[in-house]
C-alpha cells in the first residue's frame, strides 16, 4: 500500500503536495489547478480552486496501480466536507480511534474534521475513482454575509458553529442521482476566465446546497425526488440477486414490485444508482453475459442455451448478442476453443 501524506493548509498547498508525491505535471489558469500524471503510480487528473469565504474544490478523476493511501492532515482549521463520488468507491476514517468505513458511489456524504486531525481516505487498486471534496472552513465562511447558517438544522449548526476543537462528524447519507448530474456538469465545464471561475464556484453552491437539503432531510426522515435510502439500495441488491437466481424466468417490474414492496419508479431508479441501467437493460446483459459463459464453458447447444437464460428466439438471441460482443454465438463458441 502507497502512503501519501498532506499537510492540509490552503488548498493551493495541498495541490501542489499532491504533485510531488505523485511525481506529475501541475498547471496553473485562472486560479484553478490542473494536476495530471501518468507513471509507475497510475494515471489520473486532479483539479483543485480555492474562492472566498473558505470555499474551494478538490476534484479526483484517478486509477491508482496499488491501494494508494492519502491522509491529510488539518492544521489549526475546522474543515467541512461535502464528498460525492461519481465512480468507484472509497474508504474512510476521521480519526485514528475509529474503524474504516465505505463511502459509495451517489452517496451523499458530509464530514467535518476536528482542528488538528489526520483524515485518511483510501483508493482501491486498478480502479477508476471520480470524488469530489467541497471544502468549507468554518471560521471563513461564518464571516460571510448572509451565510444563514442560523437556518440549518439544529445538527449542521452545531457542526458550523461548534468551537470545540474536539468535535467531529460524519453524515453518510442517501444516494442521489440529481446531485450525481450536477456534478457531472461542474466536470464538463468548459467556459474561459471570469465566466468559467463563476460557474464553478456558483455550481459548488448549488451542489453543497442539495447535499445540506438531503441531510435534513434524510434527519425528518422525508424523502426527496431521485434519492433513496440504504433500505431501498439493499432492497435493489436483493432484486438483483433474485433476478440472477431466476435468470429463465420472465420476471415483470410489476413483479420485483410485489416481492420487494417498492414502486416501479423506486426499482428502476435503484438499478440506475446501482448499476447505471434500467431493470430491463440489467436483465438482458446478464443474460447475455451467462449465455457468452456457456459457450466457453459448457456443452450445451445453442437452443438449449437460448431456453437456459428465458429467450424464446434464437434469432433473437443471435441479433443481441452479435449486437453486444460483434460476433455471432456460435462463431464465438468456435473461436474461443480454437484458441
């Protein structure tokens, strides 16, 4: 495991930290730093900008060739964190006393750090991770005019407002896929100067302000459009099983509904948070993928396989499956033991 440790003082010091532990390239343009590498460590993009008030962004699109360990370490500031990851998955602890805990993909996630504190995050091996750190320094952003931090729930309050040196929290919250698009398109901005620093720094507002909304939320247990809880997401991954014990049977979405007891809307946004894919779209490639493993491994005739995974046309079979790995089934089958 690769340890890299950051003395997390401004952001600005943080980045260019990064870029001597990562051995990489380090550009500078309008006040936004754009950190690339692609070397014995992995490959990746890392962008980080710093606004008034304590705001700045620390923005990770990176694959790692060993689990890479990063901790940062807070001097003499009280730090909240809004963290959303786009891809992949990440592990995470604020203090040593406390054991690692997953922070998954589409999770609203809220942390704040004690003033002299390591937080330490891990990155998976050979995996593509795209996380987002919103950076808030309390003491900042409280001298900011209208910050109306007074009208956050009574525990975000405390978190902003706390001076205990020795308070910490963590918020690991529902999914959601509408702060996921927001934050695809802070990425995809591609505006120049005075324009470009404004749309990011007014999208950071936007996201922090979904990622508080669903935290008080999620605390008067109300549910808001495009988020789910960790009940539903376990509820999905049991469909998802269900549907793989029952591969040859003709399951309907009105089906997963009565067994799960959630909505059709709810099941078709789980498979989207947990597998980028409708109920359908899911269904038809594991399908597909079982069937590709049947003809390297078993001697099943193609009709046999067509009825194993719950097709009633072998025509339709072939098309979809050539559509998927361009290449009809029985011609894979033939190339695969060639080889």
């Amino acid at each position: 495991m690769r340890e890299i440790l950051i003395n997390n003082t401004t952001i600005e010091d943080t980045i260019n930290e990064l870029n001597v532990a990562l051995d990489g390239n380090l550009v500078e343009k309008w006040g936004e730093y754009t950190l690339t590498f692609n070397n014995e460590f992995g490959a990746g993009v890392i962008r980080s900008i710093g606004f008034d008030w304590g705001l700045s962004l620390l923005d990770f699109d990176v694959n790692f060739k060993e689990v890479t360990k990063i901790i940062f370490k807070t001097i003499d500031k009280k730090l909240v964190e809004f963290i959303f990851i786009s891809e992949g998955y990440l592990e995470y602890k604020g203090k040593i006393s406390e054991d690692f805990v997953n922070l998954e993909r589409y999770q609203n996630i809220i942390v704040s750090s004690l003033e002299t504190n390591k937080k330490t995050f891990i990155f998976p091996k050979s995996q593509q991770v795209k996380v987002n750190f919103i950076q808030v320094v309390t003491k900042d952003y409280l001298k900011k005019k209208n910050n109306n931090t007074e009208y956050l729930d009574k525990v975000l309050k405390s978190v902003f407002k706390d001076n205990d040196p020795n308070t910490s929290f963590k918020h690991l919250g529902n999914y959601n896929l509408k702060i996921a698009d927001k934050v695809k398109e802070l990425g995809d901005s591609y505006d120049n100067g005075i324009i470009r620093t404004l749309s990011i720094e007014g999208q950071l507002n936007l996201i922090m302000a979904m990622q508080i909304l669903e935290h008080q939320n999620s605390e008067t247990s109300k549910s808001i459009t495009d988020s789910l809880s960790k009940d539903t997401i376990k509820k999905i991954q049991e469909l998802s099983n269900h549907i793989i014990d029952n591969i040859s049977e003709p399951l309907t979405i009105a089906e997963l509904s009565k067994l799960s007891g959630l909505g059709p809307k709810k099941i078709q946004l789980g498979f989207k948070i947990l597998y980028s894919k409708t109920v359908n779209e899911y269904t038809r490639d594991l399908k597909l993928e079982i069937a590709r493993d049947q003809l390297t491994n078993d001697d099943l005739s193609i009709s046999e396989i067509v009825y194993s995974i719950g097709f009633k046309s072998r025509s339709y079979f072939s098309k979809i499956f050539h559509e998927r790995y361009g290449i009809l089934p029985n011609e894979y089958r033939i190339q695969v033991r060639e080889k």
